[in-house]
C-alpha cells in the first residue's frame, strides 16, 4: 500500500495513531510523521505550533536560534490565518474515525482504518497533501460546471414531466367524453360494463400520475441534494477548508456518476402512452357479448419528429431521433412518406445544399454527410470534450462553416467541414441553445429559454 507524497513508514506510524484526540492545536512537525501530539507552544517566524519536545528542541539548531517562541496561552495571538487542510467529515463505517485518504483506484474516501483492512495493495492519496489550492484548480472549475450541466438535465426532466402530468389528464377527460357520448346511444344494458371501463381508465390514469409524481419527486430531490453540494463546495472554499473541499468534491463527482435522472427519464417513458376509446361499430348485433361496450386501448407514442429541412420538388427531410432514421416526404397535397433510410446515431438537427442531407447526431456526436438517398458522403467528428448536446445545426452561406448548438453546454460553436472549431459563443445567460438562423449579412439568430440572443457575423 503507497500513499502519495508520504514514506510508508510514515504512513504506518500515522494509521497507528487512531482518531486524533480533541486538541485544539497539533504539534505540526510530529503530525507530518503521522503522530497526534498536543500543540505546547507556537514559533511565530515559523508559524508552526510545536509540541512540548519540539518546542524545547526548536532553538537548539542554529537557524532557528533567533526565532520567537510563545507558550501556549499567547500563541494564538501570534498564528497568521492560512488554508485548512485538516480533514474533519468522520468515516460512515467507522464512526470514531477521520476520513484522510483516497483511493483513485476504487473512488473512495476513507479512514485509517478503511484503507488497512480494504486498500491495502493500492496506492493512496493522503488529502491533507493533496487538497492544498483545490479551491482555485481545473478540477473544481470543471466540477461546478458539471453540476450544473446535472441540474440542467434534471431541470429538463421535471418539465417534461409536468407536461406529461397535464397531457394524462387532457387523455383521460377525452376518453371519458367520447366515453359518455357513445354511452348515450345504446340501452340501459350498458351501465354495468361502462363502470368497469371507467374504473380501467382510472386505475391507468392513477397508476402512470404515480409514476409522473415520483419522477417529479425524485430528479426534485436530486437537484436539491446538487445544489447543496454546490453550496457547501463555495463555503468550503470560501473558508479555504480544503480537506472537506475535496471531500465534498469527491461525494459531487459520485453524485455526477449517479444514473438516477437516466432512470427517471425511463420511468417516464413508461408513461408515454395515448388514451382512446375505440368504439364497437357492430355494437347492436353484439349488445350480448362481455366486450360488447368497447376497450381501453394503449398506444406506444414515438417520439416527435425532431427537425426539418426542405428539399426541391415539394420534399422534405425530417429526422426521427427515436428511430434513428430520416424520413423523405412529399408535400404536395397530403403530406406522406416518399422513403426512409437509416442514420448511424441519433439524428438531431439537419439541413439541406445542393443534393446533400447535413446531419447532426449525438451517439456518436457527429455530423453525416449523405445524399438524399442516405448513402453517407463524409463523416464529420465533433470534440466529445466540447459538444454536450449537439441539437441543431445551420450552414453558412458560403458552406465553409457549420454552426452548431451545445445545449447543456450553453454556447453554440461554429466548425469547419474538417471538424476543427473555429469560433464558440458562450454566455452565462444563454440558456439551453435550440434553433437558429442565419440573417442576410451573416449575424446569427439563436433560440433560447427565455429569450432570443442575436450574435454578430465575427
């Protein structure tokens, strides 16, 4: 077992000690060696509190035989306000115990103890060393930034299911109506059987409103439990508590790898059913039969279709997300489906120039390059680093440039047809990126939650 930055031997002497007692200051030199010592005084040129032997022993070696020792009862008076990096957060298993370790390996924080009888054989990071600056690092920056990306997705699943809730009851109301109003055209025989359906449809309603609550419920709570940990990340950095900083860091990133919205987003997809009653139209010549009054049927509802371009000769692409396919219809008189081909991802946005479909997808992100047949032309890669959510997506007009949406990521690149990003506009307000358009002289017109930002051609 290797801990970072230490010697073993000193690692072994620290695990030795146990839980620190409740000091309120350590003898610094003996607590780099791992040993628990009460603080007995306190070198104001060091600013180090020393222990009754180091104390004693301070002055003895030459360069510190000026250095102005205090007792302890003045050595607060003198100590200088620096970062903590003392670890406080106590073990979930072993309660008596101080979390000081991390194991890159497995993920996980523990104690003395925890890494003894669990980590043995890995190397481990010790946090008092390892935390100093954390507040100011990449690491942290870039762990706000997915929290809020995880807010934004949970954010993105309450809505959804909100308006799932009230399409459920506009469902429902619906085929109590067309219920009742079928029921006026047949007997008095058919009381009995309307009851059972009703209560079907009601049992169904009650059952998927479950559902939609407790989704609302959960991703609630999963946006409350991140934005504590956003809070307490800025406190603890504010008060320059590294130890519990990367503490907390490390319960955030868990937190970032939880499938919970995944999950939720599945249970409401569960619920993504149409109600409609279906009416019997030999129902007079069957009045006998048990089914006779009608059923309630369930309908599996595809996702929307998610964008369009229009194509000569009264055709249009339209990409269905779901189905990872393109649909080529015609829209002269009734709208309908003239072909369908494939897609190798996700399609999202696409466009339309000169013979050939611009297609944007998200597993992989990309953008594909076909004909209108779908034989693919070219493949062009997005930066996984960079593109979150490619959504959208608009050619320049002279197609040397393809603007792109980022929807979590709240910016909108442009690249070339190589892949390689040429300009990104970003703002703090521009919120969840959707659809643009391109005016006349080259400004960009860009859709967002709340607004309409308009971005200059340079």
């Amino acid at each position: 077992m290797a801990v970072s930055g230490r010697k073993g031997a000193d690692f072994q002497s620290s695990i030795s000690k146990g839980s620190a007692e409740d000091f309120d200051h350590r003898c610094e030199p003996c607590l780099a060696i791992g040993q628990q010592i009460e603080s007995h005084g306190f070198c104001v040129d060091c600013q180090e509190h020393l222990c009754k032997s180091c104390f004693a022993y301070h002055q003895r070696l030459k360069a510190n035989k000026h250095h102005h020792l205090v007792n302890k009862d003045n050595m607060d008076k003198h100590a200088v306000s620096k970062e903590s990096d003392e670890c406080t957060e106590k073990c979930q298993v072993h309660k008596k115990e101080v979390i000081k370790f991390f194991c890159p390996k497995h993920e996980a924080l523990g104690c003395n103890d925890c890494i003894v009888l669990n980590h043995r054989a890995c190397d481990i990071d010790y946090i008092p060393e390892k935390c100093a600056g954390i507040g100011d690092s990449a690491e942290f920056r870039e762990l706000l930034r997915e929290l809020d990306q995880k807010i934004n997705g949970a954010d993105n699943i309450i809505k959804q299911a909100s308006n799932r809730e009230k399409e459920l009851d506009y469902c429902c109301d619906k085929l109590l109506k067309e219920i009742t109003m079928f029921r006026k055209e047949i007997n008095d025989r058919l009381d009995q059987l309307q009851k059972q359906i009703q209560i079907d449809a009601d049992k169904k309603k009650s059952t998927d409103k479950q559902t939609v609550n407790k989704v609302l419920e959960q991703c609630t709570n999963i946006s409350s439990d991140i934005k504590q940990l956003q809070s307490r990340l800025q406190d603890y950095k504010t008060s320059q508590q590294n130890g519990q900083l990367y503490i907390t860091m490390k319960q955030a990133k868990s937190k970032l790898k939880s499938e919970e919205i995944k999950e939720a987003d599945r249970s409401l997809e569960m619920t993504n059913m149409q109600y409609t009653f279906e009416q019997n139209q030999d129902l007079e010549n069957i009045l006998s039969r048990q089914d006779a009054f009608g059923k309630l049927k369930e309908t599996t509802l595809s996702l929307k279709p998610w964008d369009i371009a229009v194509m000569p000769q009264d055709k249009i692409a339209v990409t269905m997300s779901d189905k990872k396919e393109i649909l080529i219809m015609t829209t002269a008189g009734k709208l309908s489906t003239v072909r369908k081909f494939p897609v190798a991802g996700d399609c999202r946005g696409i466009a339309y120039h000169r013979g050939h479909l611009y297609t944007v997808c998200i597993n992989p992100k990309c953008v594909f390059i076909t004909d209108t047949q779908g034989k693919v032309q070219n493949t062009i890669l997005l930066d996984n680093k960079r593109f979150d959510h490619p959504s959208y997506l608009l050619l320049s007009k002279d197609l040397r440039h393809i603007c792109i949406n980022n929807w979590y990521g709240h910016s909108v690149f442009s690249i070339t047809l190589q892949g390689d990003i040429s300009a990104e506009y970003k703002n703090k307000n521009f919120d969840c990126p959707l659809g643009m358009m391109m005016l006349d002289h080259g400004s960009l017109l860009v859709c967002c939650v709340g607004g309409i930002h308009r971005i200059s051609a340079d």
